[in-house]
C-alpha cells in the first residue's frame, strides 16, 4: 500500500514513555485511518526501531516508513543489553529532543521512548533470545553478547508495536548494519512474526562515509582516515564491474596501512546467512562485503553488496 507520503510530515509527533500509551496512540491512529476507508483494505503501521543519536539516515528509513504506511511509530531508546562495555554505553549520545525534530520532520505519528524499567519491568531479564551461530561470527565475535541483547529488544519492540490484525505491520531497520539486519530476518522467519522486515540503504556523507551516530567522536584526521573503509569497498564493487575478481586481501592491505584506522576484520559473505564466501566465489550472486575497524575510540563497520555477473 502506498500513502500520501506529506501525511504527518512537519509536525510534532506525539510523546509516549509506556507500553500503554503506545498501544492505545497506536490503536486510535489506525481506527481513524481505517475510519476514512471503510471499504477498502486493512490500513498499514510502520515501526522504525531506533537507540536515538539520529542522523540523515535514522530519516531515511522514517522517510521510507511514511511513504507506505498510514501510521509510522518511531522507538528511541538505548539498550543495555547491547553493550558489552559500560563507558561505550554511557559515551552513547542521547539527544531526544533532538531526536524528535528529525522524526517529525521525517512524518513520525509517534515516538515511544521508554525507560529502561519501561522496557524491562523485571528487572534484567532472565529470558533472552539468543541469535545463534549467525550472532558468534563478525560483528558478534567482537562484541560477545551484543546480537542476543539486540534481538532481545527488538522482540520486545517488536511485540509492543503488534497491531494484530488491524493492521498491516512493517518494520524498517538501515542495511549499514547488515548483520543486525540479516539476523532479525532470520529471528521472524524462525519464529513467525507477523512483521514484514524492510531494509533502506545506507546514508552516505558528501565524502562517502557512513553515516553512524558514533561519526560525531571522529576528529578531523581519524574522519580522513575513516574514508578507507568505503573507498576500498567501492573499489571491490568496481572491480567486479571491470571484469576483474576481487582482491580482499589487497583491500585489508590498504585499510591496515591507514595510520588512524585497527581493522577488524574485511570479509566476503552470504548477506543472508552470513557464511563466508570463498574468495573464489566472489562473482556468484549474492556476495556482501563486510568491514569494521577501530578509528581512534570509535568503531565503524560498513558493507557493500558486490554487483553480480552474468
């Protein structure tokens, strides 16, 4: 279904702090959509999952959510769970006011920005989700636990956003965090959410990187550096195109030489499951190249899906 994507857009989007209130502003928006229709199709709720810290990108996927849904919900809220390191969590930014002009400017109806004890009135939970073999390997061998608190949140978000069957249900996530992205893919497959799972592109400055809410700690030089990370991806796109296979590890060669980045890791993957690809393979459909590194305090990570050939 498509939408006036003007619906909403420019206005303050209403405040809720509790799982209650976010179901009731939910349920009265979607009453009022399905009230200007009453013959026609079920209307459509939008969610996009955010920690807040937004940026361009975070409006893109509102942006997204807006032009195919009668009511978008956007969560801010940082996860604990998520976090492995206690000063990364609290270094984290929080600018909620901020938050809320950009979601309003981006058509938001509503913003859910719960508390920690909104969020788990039980304290810690007892009970989590684990994201299995795909959450050990990349991103989730260097940040031990960090998928398992991700997929943890979004459950729950996931849940509380649940409009049943009065609605269709979307929910749109950034394909920068790829991983995340194919792991709550699988997660709704495994266990049948009723939520379709929308992926938006990435958000790239003028000068190519990323956008992330941790580009903001980069000083000038480490920015400058930083830049490695999707040149050399553009060039592995590149080279596919030319007819030449892929050098990875010539990519890993130019991003470890760049004084102001630690590479992580630069690897070949299925962007579903996230197996490796061998570097043989390179050519074959689907490949996603996947890069994070340390540049000064900051982590970065960003991916480009190789154009396929034939």
């Amino acid at each position: 279904m498509t939408v006036d994507s003007s619906a909403g857009a420019g206005t303050a989007p209403l405040l809720v702090s509790t799982p209650a209130d976010l179901r009731a502003a939910t349920a009265d928006l979607l009453e009022r959509a399905r009230a200007q229709r009453p013959a026609g199709p079920r209307p459509s709720l939008g969610l996009v999952p955010t920690m807040g810290g937004l940026h361009a990108g975070h409006a893109s996927l509102a942006r997204a959510a807006r032009e195919a849904n009668d009511v978008v919900v956007a969560s801010v809220f940082v996860n604990p769970l998520q976090f492995g390191d206690p000063a990364d969590l609290e270094r984290y930014p929080r600018t909620l006011d901020d938050d809320l002009r950009l979601l309003g400017g981006a058509g938001v109806d509503i913003v859910f920005a719960p508390s920690v004890a909104d969020m788990y009135p039980g304290g810690e939970p007892l009970v989590r989700l684990s994201a299995g073999r795909m959450g050990e390997v990349l991103e989730g061998a260097s940040r031990p636990g960090h998928f398992d608190g991700m997929l943890t949140v979004v459950s729950k978000l996931l849940n509380l956003g649940l409009p049943g069957t009065a609605a269709e249900y979307h929910a749109y996530f950034g394909e920068k965090d790829a991983q995340q992205l194919a792991i709550i893919r699988r997660m709704v497959l495994d266990l049948n959410f009723p939520v379709a799972i929308e992926g938006v592109a990435i958000v790239r400055d003028d000068d190519g990187l990323a956008l992330s809410s941790r580009n903001r700690f980069l000083g000038a030089e480490e920015r400058r550096g930083a830049l490695v990370l999707s040149r050399v991806l553009h060039g592995l796109a590149e080279d596919v195109r030319s007819g030449c296979t892929p050098d990875l590890d010539a990519a890993r060669a130019t991003v470890a030489a760049e004084a102001e980045v630690d590479l992580d890791y630069l690897e070949a993957v299925d962007p579903a499951s996230f197996a490796p690809v061998a570097e043989g393979a390179l050519t074959a459909a689907p490949v996603l190249v996947v890069v994070a590194a340390r540049v000064g305090a900051v982590r970065l990570i960003d991916n480009v899906l190789l154009p396929t050939v034939g």
